[in-house]
C-alpha cells in the first residue's frame, strides 16, 4: 500500500514516517536501509452496542488513526519491539508458552500472536521493530486490537509473504488477546482493525463469525467521525458491563436457551409478565434493545450499502436512543452526578439540530461518544466540545478503507 494512498497526500504522514525511523536508527544504534513499514488502524463501533456477548449483530468500521511499525528482520529468532513511550519487549520464539507474569501486558500479545502463528503451521522468525500510535488509549477506539493487528501483519509479510487472510489476521489477535493477555474479549475489534473500511459481523458462531465489507463511500456523507472524549473512568464500571451481559442472560435462559440471538421474538414478549416479575422491567427493556438493535444492524447494512446517507444518520440516532432509554448504559446508577456522557450527547443533539447523528460509543458509563458531524459544522462542534470537556477531548476523524497493511514509502 503506497503511503499517499493510504493517507491521502498527508504531509503529515510521511513526517511521521520519516521521525519513526530516525527514532527506529537512534534506538537500534543501527541503519534503516533495509527496513519495511507496517500499518494497523484503531476502529469504531457504529451500530450494534452490546449485542455480541449474545451472539447477536454488529457494524463496525477502521478509523484514520493508526499504530504504525518500521521493522528489520534478523536472523537469531529473537523479536524486539520498542514501543515510543513504553519499555522495549524481548520474545525468543524458540520460546512460546504463556508467560503468567506477562498477562496484562504488550508482550503477552506477542508471544500469544507469534504462538498462534507456529500453532496454524505458519512460518515466524525474529526482527526489530520501533513503533508509534495515534490510536488514543482509553477512547474507546482498540488500541490493543490496532497492536495486535499490527503484530500480524509484520509477521505476514516478513515470513509468509503477505499472504494471509483479514479474518485469520483477527482470529490470531483475539487468541493472542484472550489466551495470553487475559482480556476475554469478543472479536469486533480486531475484525475492524484487519479488514479495514465498514464491515457488518454476525457472531451468530463465534469461532466462524460472518463477516461481510460494506462497499461505499464515507466521503459521500460529507460528514467527519468525530469521537468526544468526556473523561469517564471505566475502572470501577465491571460491574455495570456485567450487569447487562447477566440480565440479558437470564432473560434467554428462562426462554430455555443460552443467548438472545436464540430466542423467538415472538416467545419474549408472550413471557414478558413472568419475565418481569422474575427479573425486573430492567432485564426486559436490555432485551428489547437486543432485538431491535440486531434490525437496526441489518437496516444500517442495506443503507450503507445504497448510500443513503440520510437513513444512515437516522438509524444511529435511534441506537443511541436506544442504548439511553432501553440498554440505559449511558452513566453509572451509582454515581448519578457523574453524567458527562448525558451531557455530550445532549450537548451534540443542540449543535447538530437534526444533522448527522451522535450515540454512545461502545460499552458505556463513562468514556466516549460517537458524533457524525457536517463538515460545516466541524470546527464549531469541536470547539464547543472541548470547552466543556477540555482541550483534545474532541477527535476529528474519517473512516479508513484499509485495514493492517505493509506501507510503501
């Protein structure tokens, strides 16, 4: 992939690149000359919230931020990666097993993707690597599905010669993610990451998720992905994710069956007096918003897929209205006062005066929001955005039509 594809004639780009590899040459002590550059953007959900962890449906999407590697290979198996801000990881793949003292951190997610690779029969080998993000931490974008991503594709085209599948590049993420990190995550993000552009996912099966590129044009929709940061805290909200998976839960196993994408429409609400009695009226809204999201899914496909900007819009709204009044996963019942996601939303609904859309960006409770916004409008949301939640809480951003790549300078 040519650079000024990639990025679209960005200056910036290529300025990056370049500080990337004097970086890579003054950490190694050692030329650039024969270095390959990789690339793996972060990713947003765009519809979808909280229907995978009952096997139900999702559309995602790549962003234009990335985390970005230069690489030279060596010769003695050994992997160095050095990480701008963090301390450099060390991985002989003559040595492949988990590590308990890694769980939790970015080696675990090398040694579990250069595993996986040796597992499936796949050729490995050793290199140096300097790498950069963008892809902020904590905004709810993957920046972990973006390394992980970024692992796979070094790998691939160093040792197997760019040759493997986006979906296999996205199953060996969430291996290496879930086995020897220790995060039990779904697959969405690393899809995303690896296949680039929007992509609609049935998790219907896990191990064989179907997934489907939506071809369009974002341009098209003359609007800008901006994604708003209001400074939640997500570390004591485990609880509250939970809360939904097990509500749901019980709602679909009542109905005799493990997950909701099982459940007869039709049997749900012939239940809902006994469910609601059993469960609570809170149980059955979380389900309804199941159900209806996964055809809002199914709706947002066939608009993205005839371009039709406008319904587009008009779908993400009402999953975001839906994710407030039925999910109700928009701040924490335990810290009432704390509603800055409450806020932006409302904060978005007034700017954008029935343009656009704005929802909750993936798991909710603190975090981030998700705000399509008329170019027009742009630099006027931005600035009121970060008046309120501060300076670089409002990102500006497009839709990326490649997923993990080898970049061509």
């Amino acid at each position: 992939m040519k650079l000024n594809v990639l990025y679209n004639n960005s200056p910036s780009a290529a300025k990056r690149y370049e500080d990337v590899t004097k970086a890579f040459e003054a950490y190694f002590n050692c030329s650039a000359d024969k270095a390959r550059f990789f690339s793996a953007p972060g990713r947003t959900e765009i519809c979808g919230n909280h229907t995978d962890h009952n096997h139900g449906r999702a559309v995602a999407g790549a962003v234009t931020l990335d985390v970005i590697a230069v690489v030279v290979p060596r010769d003695d198996g050994i992997i160095h990666i050095k990480s701008e801000g963090y301390p450099e990881d060390e991985i002989n793949t003559a040595s492949l097993i988990p590590v308990e003292e890694e769980k939790n951190k970015s080696a675990a997610i090398i040694r579990g993707v250069v595993a996986r690779f040796a597992e499936l029969g796949y050729k490995i080998g050793g290199f140096n690597a300097y790498t950069t993000s963008n892809v902020l931490k904590g905004s709810g974008l993957s920046s972990s599905a973006a390394f992980e991503v970024l692992i796979c594709t070094i790998l691939d085209g160093l040792f197997c010669g760019g040759s493997m599948d986006a979906t296999t590049k996205a199953k060996i993420s969430q291996y290496a993610e879930n086995v020897y990190f220790g995060k039990p995550s779904g697959l969405m993000d690393q899809m995303a990451s690896a296949h680039g552009g929007i992509i609609s996912i049935d998790f219907s099966s896990t191990e064989n998720p179907v997934v489907t590129p939506l071809e369009c044009d974002f341009a098209k929709s003359e609007t800008a992905l901006c994604i708003v940061d209001v400074g939640g805290d997500h570390a004591d909200l485990t609880h509250e994710y939970a809360a939904i998976t097990n509500e749901m839960r019980a709602v679909s196993e009542n109905l005799g069956v493990k997950f909701l994408s099982e459940v007869n429409e039709g049997d749900f609400y012939a239940a809902l007096p006994d469910l609601r009695a059993k469960f609570g009226d809170r149980a059955c809204v979380r389900a309804l918003h199941f159900f209806e999201e996964n055809k809002r899914v199914d709706s947002l496909v066939e608009a993205v897929s005839a371009g039709d900007w406008k319904k587009f819009f008009d779908i993400v709204n009402a999953s975001g209205q839906s994710s407030v009044a039925y999910l109700q996963n928009i701040y924490s019942h335990e810290t009432i006062a704390n509603q800055g996601i409450t806020l932006a939303l409302a904060l978005s609904e007034i700017m954008l005066n029935g343009n656009g859309a704005c929802r909750v960006h993936g798991g909710g409770f603190g975090g981030t929001t998700q705000n399509f916004v008329p170019l027009e409008y742009v630099d006027t949301f931005k600035s009121q955005m970060e008046a309120v939640f501060g300076a670089g809480s409002c990102h500006v951003l497009s839709i990326r039509p490649y997923g993990g790549v080898e970049v061509e300078l």
